[in-house]
C-alpha cells in the first residue's frame, strides 16, 4: 500500500494523497492583481488530475508586495471573489486549496510600487536600490498579512502558507546577509525572527484555529555567513508552536552556486522535520513516483511538492499510480484511458 497516495489530515483539512503542487507564479494576472480564465483552468486541471493540496502560487497581501505587474494579489474585495471561482472549482475536482501569501520585499520590480527591504541592500545589480522600512512601515505590512489571511478564508482556502523563503521581504528579514538592522528587527536571531514571528500571530487572529498554517522557508542561502540548516533549524524552533508544517525550499537570496540533483533539498526537510519535530514539506526536482514515495514512507517529509513536473503533466498523479501498485479513481470522464 502506497504511503504517499495515502490520505493525510492536517488540523481539520483532509487531503486525498500526500502530493502537493508547489506554488508557481503564473505571471498571468492583470495588472490589478485579478486572476482570469488562465488561473481557472491551470489549476482546476491539476484537481481534475488528482493532486492532494494545490498551493496557489504567491499572491501578493498589498501591491508593492508583487514580484511583477502580473502577479496575483489578495489585498482587496474585489479580488477575493474572483479567488473564489478558481478555490469552488478546485475544491469541487477533490483537491484542498492552499493560498501562499508573499511580499516580494526587495525583490519587487514593478516600476511604480515602492521597493522596500529591512536594510538598503540591493538583491542584485539589476534590482532597485530598496528603501529601508521604518517600525510604522513593518506594522502595516503585518496588518497586511493579516488581512489577506482573513480574505483568504472568505474565499474558502483550506490552508494558508506564509512565503518566507527565495529572497522576499520575510526571508530578508531572517537573513544575516540582507538584514544590518540595529533596532528589534535586526542582530540577534530573535530579532530577526520578530517580522515572521509577528506576522504569524496577525495571521493567527483571523485564519481559523482549524485550519492549518504552513510556511514556506529557504533553508540555505549556500553563502558563507548567511542561512545554514543549523541556522533554520533555531527559526523553525521559534516559530513551531503556532505552525502546522514547513515547506523546505532554498536559495533565492543572492545569487549562488547551487549543486542541483534530484531531491537536492529533501536532505533540509528531513532535518528540519526530525530535529524541530514537526511536520515538513520536501519539495525540488521529485519526479519520480518511487522516489515520492520513499520520501514519505521513509519520514523524510510528511508531504511531497511537485512543480515543474506537474506543469509537464498534469495528470502525474493518475498515472503515477501504478507504479505504486496503486489503484486511484481517474475522473469518470477519462476512466477509458486509465
Ligand atoms: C514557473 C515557476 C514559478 C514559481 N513560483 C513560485 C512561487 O510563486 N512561490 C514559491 O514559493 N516558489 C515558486 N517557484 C518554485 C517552485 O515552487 C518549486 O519550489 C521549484 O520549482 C522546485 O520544484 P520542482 O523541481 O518540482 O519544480 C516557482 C517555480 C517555477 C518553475
């Protein structure tokens, strides 16, 4: 019997497999942060191919938290009934629908929007020069998270993740190389952990108690004197209490040498997992079932994240199935091709 086609229940969601489609930005939205029949239809066929948890990619909490002009957002009404057609149409194909709430921090290259980081540091030469947030400024980027967790409730999400990982505004704050603040938000690993700490307290206020709340983290910066996994470790052991799984990433601070192989990031999963005791998502070049599956049984990670792969093929999941000696129910409309 298949672990990872095995469903798994977290806090009061239930999932039908231990497959989750990683969050992708689809730079498709207009240029109000609306989504369209593009974001529909890519992630209702997902659900239709069976995935467990589909997480939304990074939908910004307020407008100068974008990466482009065509990045989804979630910082208005407007949006959330939008959000609401693309969450009943997965949730009515068998998936449970995730939203990830980013800030782009730095990383924002939306002409217009004010570019804001902890620290003036540039993430590259060919970024903007960031203006340094004041205390104010961090308090209503917080309300923000807040906010746009309460509106993804409205719109029916079942689980929240909170991006703080890949060089955006709350893996700014966490890390040593992007952060020289000398107030409460910079220094010490406390001090640095306060943005993300409080951020999920805010979340915590209207996301209910029931449904679970995981955050995505990079769990190397691979740059001397940044994130290491010893680093993360102490994050997650500060944050744990009121999170329900972390989604283990890496890189996306700086520029970097990364030794890419696949599953190259399960190693930082299985970590966190076993040293932080909680639940952990593995996620980077998985694309054999075989080796989903060794994650899981193997409690490396608790769930799998598929992204490219799953663009390439939407029904990986069906198909997967055999190879597992797994027998799963393909929509009736395509039970002939099964
Ligand atoms: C087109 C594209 C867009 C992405 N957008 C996001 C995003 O919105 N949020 C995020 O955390 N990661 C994002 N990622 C990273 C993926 O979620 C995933 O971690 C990465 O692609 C590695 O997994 P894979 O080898 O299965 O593709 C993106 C990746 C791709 C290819």
């Amino acid at each position: 019997m298949s672990l990872l086609y095995t469903p798994i229940k977290i806090k009061d969601v239930l999932m039908r497999n231990r497959v989750m489609m990683s969050p992708m930005c689809m730079y498709s939205a207009s240029a109000d942060g609306m989504p369209n029949d593009w974001h529909l239809v890519h992630y209702a066929t997902r659900a239709v191919g069976g995935v467990g948890l589909i997480m939304q990619e990074a939908t910004a909490v307020e407008s100068r938290g974008r990466i482009t002009d065509r990045d989804l957002g979630i910082w208005n009404d407007e949006q959330v009934q939008e959000l609401k057609k693309i969450v009943s149409l997965c949730k009515g194909h068998g998936a449970a629908m995730g939203i990830q709430l980013a800030h782009a921090g730095r990383k924002c290259e939306v002409a217009t929007e004010d570019v804001v980081a902890p620290s003036p540091i540039k993430a590259g030469e060919n970024y903007k020069m960031p203006r340094e947030l004041s205390v104010d400024d961090i308090r209503c980027i917080v309300t923000s998270f807040g906010m746009a967790a309460k509106r993804a409730d409205e719109a029916g999400y079942d689980i929240v993740e909170i991006h703080a990982a890949h060089g955006y505004l709350i893996h700014e704050f966490l890390s040593p190389l992007s952060n020289k603040r000398t107030d409460q938000y910079g220094g010490s690993l406390e001090n640095r952990v306060r943005f993300l700490n409080e951020i999920i307290d805010e979340v915590r206020k209207y996301w209910p108690d029931n449904k679970p709340l995981f955050v995505r983290v990079s769990a190397d910066d691979y740059i001397p004197g940044g994130i290491n996994i010893d680093m993360m470790v102490d994050i997650v052991n500060q944050i744990k209490d009121r999170v329900d799984a972390i989604d283990v990433s890496s890189g996306g601070l700086l520029s970097a040498h990364i030794d890419v192989y696949p599953g190259y990031q399960i190693k930082y999963a299985q970590e966190i997992k076993s040293r932080c005791n909680i639940k952990t998502v593995a996620v980077g070049l998985i694309t054999a079932p075989e080796m989903a599956e060794e994650i899981v049984s193997n409690e490396r990670a608790d769930m799998v994240a598929l992204g490219r792969e799953l663009l390439r093929n939407p029904y990986w999941v069906l198909q997967s199935a055999g190879r597992l000696h797994t027998d799963v129910s393909w929509p009736v409309q395509y039970e002939r091709a099964k």
